[in-house]
C-alpha cells in the first residue's frame, strides 16, 4: 500500500481531468507533475518537479533518450520525404487505386497490423503513410488516428516484438515471487505466454473492432460528428481543434514537379530493414537459429526468434533506422536533382521542428509515469482490491485493475511491469496451482492497453496524435468509445471463462459477433438520434477536394 494513500492518484487524475477539459496538454501535464511535487515532499514542490523531469528522460538507461532521438530523427526523415514529394506521390498512387473511404480504411488497418515490430515506428509509418490519401476522400483526421492508434499496442503485444521479450521477463519475475514448494511446478514462460494470446482479449478484440468499423462505415459517439463534419464540409479536422503537427504549416513547400513514389518507398524501407536487421542483430546469441526449421521442429524455431527478437536493443536499432531514413532521402534527392545539400538540411531542422511539441509531452507523460512511481499510485489501486478477490471474478478484476492503473500512469509497459509480477503469485494461490496464469496473464496485458487506448498521457495515444496531425484530446475522446464497447465486451469474456471455464476458441468468436451487433446497434441508435444519414458517409457524400481547416468545401460528387 502507498505511504500517500488515496492522494497517490491525484497528480495523474488531475492532469487527465485538466487535459480533457482545457485541451490544454501541456500545462495541465505540468500541473499535475507540480501536484505530484506538493504531495511528495509536503512543500511547493517545484525542485522535485524538475528532479523527476531530468530522471523521466534519463531512466531505464537511456530508454526514454534514445526515444527521443528516434522520434526527433523520424521526423526529420519525415521532413525530406515531404520535401521530395513522396507524399505526394503516395497520394496520387492511393486516388488511382483506392478510391472509396473503405478501401483506404482497410489499407490502413492492414498497415497497421503488418508493421508489428514496434509501435511507434507503427504509428509514425502508418500515419504519414495514409494521411494525405484519408484527407482526399474526406475521412476525418479523428478516424485516420483511431485506426492508427488500435493498431500499434494491440499488435506488438502479440508480434515477434520488443513488447513480447518484456511481457516474457514479466511472466518469469511472476513465477520467481511465487513463495510456495509448488513454484518448482512452475510451466515453461515461453509456453505461457503463447497460451495466454487467446486470453488477451481486448488486444485482439480491439483489432477486429478497427476491421468492423472500417468494413462497414459503422460510426457511433463523437467518431459519427467527426465524419459527418468531414463528409459535409470537407473539413477533416474540427473548427477548434488543436493538432499537434501541420505539415503544410510547419514544412516548406514540396517538390512536385516530379512526384515518385520511391521517394517514399526507398527511405521508410530502409527504416525496415535497418531497424529489424539490427535488432536481430544485437539479438542474436551465436546459437544455429535455422535448424530447428530444418528438422521441422517449428516450436522451437519460434522461440529462438523470439528469443533473439527479445535480447535485441530495439530502441537503439530504432535510432539506427531512422537515420538511415534521412541519409538515404538526403542521397535521393542529390541524385535525382530533387533537392540540394542546404535545402536537405534546412528540411532536417524543420522535422525536428515538428516534433518538438511531440517530444515536450512525450516527456511530461513519461514524467507523470515517474511522478506516480514515486507516491506508488499502482501499488495502491493493486492493494485496494485485495478484499474483493474471488475466482470467478479475478480475471475480470485483473483487468479492470490494469486499465485504471495503465489510465493514471499512462504506460501499458509500466502497468504490465507493477501488475504481471503480482497477480501471478495471487492467481497461484487463489486456485492452488498454475491453472489460471495464462488467461491472469493475458488479462493483465489486455486492461493495459486498454488504459493506455484511453489516457491522453500514454505516449502511443501521444504519437498517434502525432503522425496523423490530429487533435489529441479530439482522438482520445473520439477512441474512447469504441475502447470502451471492446473493453465492456472483454470484461463479458473474462467472467464468462472466469465462472464457466469456457474455452477462448468457443468465447472468442462469439465475442465478435457480439461486437458487430453492438456496434450495428449503436451506430443505427445514433444516427437516428442525430438526423445523421448512414449512407451518405458511407458512399462519401462529398468530393475528392478536403480542407483540413475550419472552411467549409461543399460536396459535389459521390466517392463510391
């Protein structure tokens, strides 16, 4: 239990409750980490405040700094692609050929889901990728960000990723606090996170949900005005809205005489190949990784990959990645005359430019995290249901837990680091034996995206903000509903198995379908509610000119 009892949860609580209703981000981040300073140390707090400032970047050995580089270094690769006119040219390439809202939904879904090895790159390549061709056919900024956003944690948490090396050494810390004769007993950690995927419910339910909205057009909540505006007016962001980028306000203009599409290919491959090369690289452990393939023994060829995968420096190869990007967009526009050594220069300094708001919240988000650490906020949400414990309901429970504790912290990686090594031990002794760790697992990491989908202090919610030059309090609140329908459908899931003992391969299917009457049912409910016509914005009632300002366009032609 924390020292500071329930005041542990004000400084995150506050800076959400002043982000959402100020949509001011960064000041209410400060103020909370200020809150947080006053509780600490019974003063003004200001001297603290700065001392968790300076640790939140340099923590975890360098993690958040190296973070920092790659994302700085990522949007000055940004910065040169635009300048080359690689947007551009992947704008006139997705009109040629994806030319209805669905289309270019699914291609950004299939996106998100292929890019799994690391969720920022996920959000920044997917973002940049698909904005220009989403605002062409009027698809609003808020439901390019939802489906960027559902697609980065969801996927890397069950991908050959740095997330699934974490989650492993999480499991295994678990099973080591096991104080009991029967820890000796304890299954293989590899084994149980592969068994816990089917339990991870609202990660894989929450990839489904984007592939349901995006088949059928069927919006609900706030995500229904946001497309109703766009489709009406033209108008991808709201009047008010507050986008953490502008690419048209904060770069130069493009070269468009010559608009190629390997300007963009050529770079963002090159962040692929680099990144991942190295991470296998700085992975590999000298042992004959193919054989296992060779004698068909494909179990433990997956574990040697993600064993390596695991040992990688992901953040590191990362940094590698995204200046290989800018080296090989600064070598393309030399050698195809696109640009010369100054104006490549002068785009760097622009991309870093663009990211600094980016990077100033990043920073107070990881602050807040440090902040909450420090009074022991998770410790004292973890403690406080330990009355309640039963069972039937402690999967559903786990999950609730981690996503309140993944909310006020912001971090799915922090909550998924405090909860793993703990409910482990307490499912152990709750049912006597290892029966119930793998969907206890899986519960934990599903409420910790789940938090994290929802906080507008979680660093992926930050960047997806970020890349698709949404506003983020607009995508949170937006996101939020179709989190929640997921996290609701979840929780039925977990009590379900929690009571019957129902297996995933029968509850799964059945949760999905669940989630397409939901979400029918919803969208009908609302649009009847709000005179809004489904088919309108479903063939796209607008033409292929947008505005991403306030000014209104009027629709001339349909798209679909």
């Amino acid at each position: 239990m924390s020292e500071f009892g329930i005041l542990s949860i004000g400084p995150p609580l506050l800076a959400i409750v002043l982000a959402i209703a100020t949509k001011r981000v960064i000041p209410s981040l400060f103020v909370g980490i200020w809150a947080g300073g006053i509780i600490y140390t019974g003063s003004f707090g200001i001297a603290q405040s700065f001392d968790w400032l300076i640790e939140a970047i340099i923590a975890d050995d360098g993690f958040h700094a190296q973070i920092l580089v790659f994302t700085l270094l990522l949007g000055s690769g940004v910065a040169l692609i635009w300048r080359l006119g690689g947007a551009i040219a992947v704008r006139n390439w997705a009109v040629e050929r994806l030319e209805s809202r669905r289309k270019i939904g699914l291609m950004t879904w299939i996106l998100g889901m292929g890019i799994f090895f690391d969720d920022y790159a996920n959000t920044a390549i997917v973002g940049n990728t698909m904005r220009e061709a989403s605002d062409r056919l009027r698809i609003s900024r808020e439901k390019l960000s939802y489906i960027v956003d559902s697609t980065t944690a969801p996927v890397a948490t069950i991908g050959i990723s740095s997330w699934v090396a974490f989650q492993l050494s999480m499991i295994n810390e678990g099973f080591s606090n096991i104080e009991s004769e029967g820890a000796a007993q304890a299954p293989d950690v590899f084994t149980v996170y592969l068994q816990s995927i089917p339990y991870n419910a609202y990660a894989l339910l929450s990839i489904v949900m984007v592939g349901i909205i995006v088949t059928t057009q069927w919006d609900y909540g706030e995500m229904l005005d946001a497309e109703h505006r766009a489709q009406t007016t033209g108008a991808v962001s709201a009047p008010d809205a507050d986008p953490l980028q502008d690419m048209n306000e904060s770069l130069s203009e493009p070269n468009a005489t010559r608009p190629m599409l390997r300007t963009f290919l050529l770079p963002i491959s090159m962040l692929l190949a680099v990144t991942i090369g190295g991470a296998l690289w700085t992975g590999y452990n000298g042992q004959p990784v193919f054989e296992p393939l060779f004698a068909l023994e494909i179990t433990s060829f997956v574990r040697e990959m993600v064993t390596i995968a695991g040992d990688g420096a992901w953040t590191t190869a990362l940094m590698w990645g995204s200046f290989a990007m800018v080296m090989t967009a600064i070598a393309i526009g030399l050698a195809y005359d696109l640009c010369d050594l100054d104006e490549s220069i002068d785009a760097i300094l622009e991309g870093f430019g663009l990211m600094l708001t980016a990077v100033t919240i990043l920073v107070l988000a990881w602050t807040i995290g440090t902040v909450a650490n420090a009074l022991g906020t998770g410790n004292y949400v973890a403690s406080s249901v330990e009355t309640i414990l039963s069972p039937g309901i402690f999967p559903a429970l786990v999950f609730l837990v981690a996503a309140v504790i993944s909310f006020t912290m912001g971090s799915s990686w922090a909550t998924m680091g405090l909860l793993t090594p703990t409910a482990i031990p307490v499912a152990f002794e709750l049912t006597g034996g290892f029966g119930s760790t793998s969907v206890v697992v899986g519960a934990v990491f599903s409420g910790a995206i789940f938090g994290d989908h929802t906080s507008p202090i979680s660093d992926t919610t930050v960047l997806s903000s970020t890349f698709t030059g949404t506003d983020l309090i607009a995508h949170v609140r937006t996101q939020s509903y179709y989190a929640v329908t997921v996290a609701i459908v979840s929780i039925l899931f977990y009590l379900t198995y929690g009571f019957f003992e129902t297996s995933p391969v029968a509850l799964l299917p059945v949760c999905v379908l669940l989630l397409v009457g939901v979400v029918y049912g919803l969208s009908k409910f609302d649009a009847k509610r709000k005179g809004i016509d489904l088919t309108s914005i479903r063939n796209g009632a607008g033409d292929s000119t947008y505005d991403s300002s306030s000014e209104s366009t009027p629709p001339t032609e349909r798209l679909d």
